[in-house]
C-alpha cells in the first residue's frame, strides 16, 4: 500500500465520497471524549481527520496517544461536513475525513516550541530547524527559493549559458573580504582558500570558449555575519564574451523578471534606470541608495561659498536634506547627535541658522512652511555618508516608504580605485580585473583617482544584489591596474601568473555579473534578513547552533595537518 495518495490540502468538497489514504504531521488533536479530530498536515495545507469510536474502535484508540508532531497515516472516506461545520478559513474546510485506520508512523517527544508560536527566539529556531522547518514561513521560503532559481537556470538555458562547475578550493581570490583557509594534509603547512567568488575560473573559461558561462555557485567570505550577509552564500555567476555592458545588464533584468514572473509576484518595470556612482553620492549619499522614498540630498556648497556663517564658508562641502516636516527642539537635538555618531560635527537647521545667512543662500534654500531643511557641512565623504544614513533615517521614522513598491535601478561608472585607509595607497573598487571606462584606460597609472572603471551594481530596494563589469582583456592594462595597487612584477606573477599567461594566449573581450541569490531570495519573500530563506543558516557569531559547529579538533588531527595552536584547545 502507498503511503499515501492524496496529498493533505488538495481535498475539496468535490472529492466527498472518496477513499483515500493521507499521511503527514498531527498538526493538532482535540479529544472530545469520545470523538477524536486530528488536523492532519504536509506542505500543502491541512485536512481534518474525524475519528469516530463507533466506527473504527482501534483508530479510536490509537487517537488517543497521538500529539503535536507525531506523523500519521489515515485512511477513510472523504465527507462533506454539516454547514455549520463548514471551516471557511481553510482550503479543505468543506470537508474532513472520516477515519477507517489509523497508523502512528513516527512518534514525537514534547516539542521545544510549537509550530505557531510567534517571537520563538531564532537560535531555538535553529537549534531545531527540521521542525522550524515544517512551519508555513519556512516551507513557503525554501519552496520559493527553488521556484525563483528554476526560473533563473530557464533564462540562462534560453540564451545559451553552459553551467561549468568551478572548484571552491583555490588560491586567495581578491573579492575584498578575508579567505576562509583549508589545511591541505598532503602539505602540511599550505593552504587552499574557499573561493570568495568564481571571477578568475570564470574568466579562464571565456578565454577557453566558453562564451557564457553561469553558475550557482557557492561562494566563502570571512565577514562579520548581518542580515544580508553568512560566511557561505550563493551567487548567480554569469560571465559572457564578445559583450557591452548592456547585454550584460540585460541578462540580469530578464533573470529577475523571470524569477518574479515564476514566484507570482508583480513585475518590476524595465530596463531598470541607471544612476551613476557620481549622482547616487550627491543625491542619496550612498552607492545602494534605496528610491523608494525621495529626501533628496540638496548641494550646497557653490552657494555657501562666500557664506557670512563661519561653519558653511569655512566648510569644503555643504548640503542639506528638506524634510516634510518641523522638529521640536528634543526631536532636533536627538538628529543632531545621530549626525554626530555617524561623524559629522553637527547638524545644521536652517531655521536656527537663518539670522546668519545672506539673502542669496535663503532664497537659494527656498524651504516651504511646515518644512526642515538640515545642513551638514564637512568634507564631503563625510557629508554624503551622514546625509545618506539621516535621509534612511528619516524615512523609516516618518515612515515615507511605502513598502508595497520594488524599485530596482543599476548604479554605474564607479572609479576604478579607491584609497586604502589601511595599504595608504590605492586599491581597487570593485575588484582588480574590472575594465576603465573606454578612453581612460591612459590614464590608469598617471591619474588613478579619476579613472572610472566599468563597474556596475545592481541594487532592489536600498539592497545591493550584486556586482558585475566588463573586465581587462589586454594584458598590459591588467599589469598598470596591478602596478597602481603597488604589486611588482615578481608579486604579480606569483598570485596571477595563471591570469597573465591567459590574456596573453587569446583573451576575448569579455564583461559578468554575479548576483547574491541568497539577498534576491530573502526581499522576494518579503523577509528581513537571509537567514530566514536559508535552510541551514549560521548566527552572529559565526556558531552554527544546530551541529554545534565550529568544533575543536584534537591535536592529533592538527598534527597531521602540520598546525600547532598557540593557545591550549578550548575546552
Ligand atoms: N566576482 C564578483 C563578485 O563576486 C562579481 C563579478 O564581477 O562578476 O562580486
């Protein structure tokens, strides 16, 4: 006999008169004494078995030992239940099931919380994901994620991409964060690093003729852990030859389009609009500004120039935010000494600052009645940083973001390099292997700080899902772009002598995008953080609360591996 053969929500009125046989979880049981009803539930929903003494005294019995979780078998007929029986809040409420047999298949201990429980405090989640698991959110989330990366393979498929399958253990890939090390026992005292990310493999395989290469694949970063962020996550890896960037892009908005399409939801618009680097800066004061809201950064600074008030004359760049609304004098100093935390010096209110202002600037600043304008004047890292964090602020707490709305939008021509608190020299922005802007390639090692680079990001709601641009194919250009971040020839063929040989060997010019599917996934389901789209997810502190990983490991092991540890193991 089937295990079952039906599936617990698909039962409808219709199927009245039917025999079936059904198995899932007893969702709940209530014993009236002598009538027993069971909610019998799977991923599709839940029907309600009747177990009725007078017609099967032995489901009747087992009925009785049945409780939260434990798995069940039933079989019976399908019934119409009396009108005023009628459930209307469930799919299968029309019916129930009236119970002929009844097996208990799997048992249950008590449980740590119960299915329905609200505010269940995530690390118990975790600690028992396999019945977190079975609750509609989880169910719901793990079902669309697969639902929106079928739909991701069908657009690669459509267009021609080969899913080529790349190590994870290689040498340091320079995406920006810290490798995860692998001890190698065959040598000791070397290390593999868990790809931080495909780009180099990826590259490799346009030069070997794979002219669209994707993958889902699997990537390692050592960062703190956040909402959208896990030690290990996944990524849409694409990588085409012989491209703009705008094929590229086009890709990515057909892959998430396809993917809304699949989940049911409705269609952000496209082509998603562009918005360069330059502009997201001044405008929103961030790289991934969220457009769901205006608050508009404001500049200032041509017209406070020649300003009579010390703090703007005196000041390399001032702008400001109009806010919808006044401040009481609390509500002003609790903003001031937000701006202050995110490191600005203070926050001006136009209002406050008016008596010290020309006519010129006043008029300049036109700010309506019931209005606020706040000013930060510094340099001007300084105030875009704090100006984009106030305007995010802002926004929540006034709650002027409407949260029905999916606003993609690329951001594009970021500078190549930045410059590195840390090396004091400049590094790159993206990573070393993006392309500059057609034309300014010249000038990469004579004016590194205003070269562009064909970097672009994709961004959905304030949210960066990824990054991507076209690359360097000539192996000189690779060579300037390694000079500038100060690696000689000798440290340059050590760690890309692979890349080198094979720009020079027939390198098409070739341009990707990775995208992290685990972000895409986490805003379609409407969640506030990964870890709720992933099944197996890791918390802050890196500990895995269900396997109890990481785990130390005994000193015979380490040996082998050529490790000695400084300090004693932990108990
Ligand atoms: N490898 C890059 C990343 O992981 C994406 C890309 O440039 O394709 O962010």
């Amino acid at each position: 006999m089937a295990w079952r053969d039906v599936m617990c929500g698909d039962l409808r009125a219709h199927d009245a008169g039917r025999s079936v046989t059904v198995a899932g979880w007893a969702d709940t049981r209530r014993d009236h004494g002598g009538l027993v009803f069971v909610d019998l539930r799977d991923h599709t929903g839940k029907v309600q078995l009747v177990i009725n003494p007078e017609h099967s005294a032995s489901a009747a019995e087992t009925a009785h030992e049945i409780r939260n979780e434990f798995v069940l078998q039933a079989t019976g007929e399908v019934v119409a239940r009396a009108p005023e029986l009628v459930n209307p809040n469930l799919p299968t409420g029309q019916i129930e099931v009236q119970v002929d047999e009844l097996r208990v298949l799997s048992r249950s201990t008590p449980l740590p919380f119960q299915l329905d429980e609200e505010n269940v405090d995530e690390t118990i989640r975790l600690r028992y994901r396999w019945l977190d698991m079975r609750t509609e959110r989880m169910q719901r989330n793990l079902r669309l994620n697969h639902t929106a990366i079928s739909a991701i393979r069908n657009v690669m498929d459509e267009r021609g991409f080969v899913d080529v399958w790349t190590p994870s253990m290689t040498r340091g890939t320079p995406e920006g964060a810290r490798d995860f090390l692998t001890p190698v026992r065959l040598q000791p005292g070397k290390f593999y690093a868990l790809a931080q990310s495909p780009q180099l493999f990826k590259q490799l395989c346009i030069v070997g003729g794979i002219d669209r290469y994707y993958q889902i694949a699997t990537c390692w970063r050592d960062e703190d852990l956040r909402a959208d962020r896990q030690f290990e996550f996944r990524q849409l890896d694409l990588e085409m030859a012989f491209v703009e960037r705008e094929d590229v892009l086009d890709v990515m908005e057909a892959s998430v389009v396809g993917a809304f399409e699949a989940a049911g939801v409705e269609l952000p618009e496209r082509p998603f609009p562009h918005l360069t680097y330059a502009d997201a800066m001044l405008r929103y004061g961030s790289d991934k500004p969220d457009l769901r809201f205006g608050l508009e950064i404001q500049e200032a600074t041509e017209v406070t120039r020649g300003s009579e008030f010390g703090v703007f004359k005196n000041a390399p760049c001032v702008r400001y935010v109009v806010v919808p609304r006044t401040f009481s004098r609390s509500e002003q100093a609790r903003l001031e000494e937000l701006a202050k935390e995110w490191g600005a010096k203070g926050l001006a209110n136009l209002t406050q600052v008016s008596k010290f202002l020309s006519e010129r600037e006043l008029e300049a600043f036109g700010v309506e009645e019931g209005s606020t304008a706040l000013f930060v004047a510094d340099e001007e890292a300084v105030v875009a940083r704090v100006l984009g964090l106030l305007r995010l602020h802002l926004a929540h707490e006034l709650e002027l973001i409407d949260a029905s709305l999916d606003v993609f939008h690329w951001v594009t021509d970021f500078p190549l390099f930045e410059h590195s608190e840390e090396y004091g020299g400049w590094t790159f922005m993206h990573h070393p292997f993006t392309a500059a802007v057609p034309g300014e390639e010249e000038r990469i090692e004579a004016d590194p700080e205003h070269v562009r680079g064909q970097h672009y990001d994709l961004i959905w709601n304030g949210w960066e899902l990824g990054s991507g641009s076209i690359r360097i194919h000539q192996v000189e250009v690779q060579q300037a772009v390694f000079r500038v971040m100060g690696m000689g020839e000798e440290e340059q063929r050590d760690k890309f002598g692979f890349l080198l040989d094979a720009l020079q060997m027939g390198a098409p010019p070739h341009g990707g995008f990775a995208m992290g599917i685990d972000r895409f996934i986490a805003l379609l389901a409407r969640e506030p953080d990964i870890r709720q789209v992933t099944a197996f997810p890791k918390i802050a502190s890196g500990a895995d609360p269900l396997t109890g990983a990481p785990t130390p490991y005994p000193d015979s092991a380490l040996q082998e591996l050529g490790i000695r540890l400084l300090d004693p193991q932990p108990e």
